[in-house]
C-alpha cells in the first residue's frame, strides 16, 4: 500500500474533561500517592476515550493544537488551570517510545515544542448540555492508500 500525506484538520470530541484534582491549586496539600493515583486513572479514562476516537491517519509533521472546554455549569475557569489539566490528554496523543509507550497513540508525532506550531485554549463553552473536551489537530496527515 503506498502512503499520502495531505493537509488536515481532525476535530476529537471526548465526553469528559480532565479531572480538576490535576490542576496546581487542586493539588496543593494532596499527598504525592494520592495525586498519582489520580493522574493514572485519569491517563487510564482518557486512554480509552482517545483509542475509541483514534483516527486511522496519524499526523506526520508539526501540528497546531486547539483545545474547547465545554462544561455544564456557569463557574468561571482560568486558562491556566485548563491548561494544567490537558497534559494528561496531550501526553497520550504522542508516538510510542522508550518505557513509556504503554499510553502512548501515536496521533501527533510528539507533545514537544519541535512537533506543536501554535497550542491554544479556545473560549470556553459555559451551560453546555453535556461536558466535554474538543480538540482539533491541523498539520501534514499521513495515511494509508
């Protein structure tokens, strides 16, 4: 089978959002053992909810990440508090290597500086029907013919 690579935009919706336990002000005074168990389950859940929305294409170059939180209520969220939250999902999305390739799916290249352009939390959506966590990868897209 040969392989294109064309231009794409992929849009990943998951019906949860990270864990608010992940976040600094969340994880202050948590035991190391407490906080780590959270960080598995949390890189356990969202493991299974990427593998089921897993595309059959991976993206072969750099890429631009996007991120939409979308939650139930009308509670404020800082920007930077979501973005402690998202390591967990980004860190999954990278190629598997090394001994860490047990949670790792190969969608982007790798989570580094070197593979991402332009990483961005776009506004939130308060008073949404149902939590949620979009994200959307443009970049070179390798596939299978």
């Amino acid at each position: 089978p040969s392989r294109k690579i064309v231009q794409a935009i992929m849009l990943i919706r998951l019906p949860e959002v990270p864990n608010a336990a992940l976040t600094e002000n969340r994880r202050r005074g948590m035991h190391y053992r407490q906080y780590a168990k959270v960080l598995q389950e949390e890189k356990e859940k969202f493991y299974l909810l990427l593998l089921q929305e897993r595309p059959s294409v991976a993206f072969s170059g750099r890429v631009d990440l996007s991120y939409r939180f979308h939650f139930k209520d009308r509670r404020m969220r800082d920007r930077d508090g979501l973005a402690q939250r998202l390591k967990v999902v980004q860190d999954l999305m990278g190629q598997p290597k090394g001994k860490d390739s047990t949670y790792k799916l190969g969608i982007i290249v790798d989570d580094s500086d070197k593979y991402i352009n332009l990483w961005s939390i776009l506004p939130t959506v308060y008073g949404a029907s149902a939590e949620m966590l979009e994200i959307e990868i443009t970049g070179l897209e390798e596939g299978v013919q």
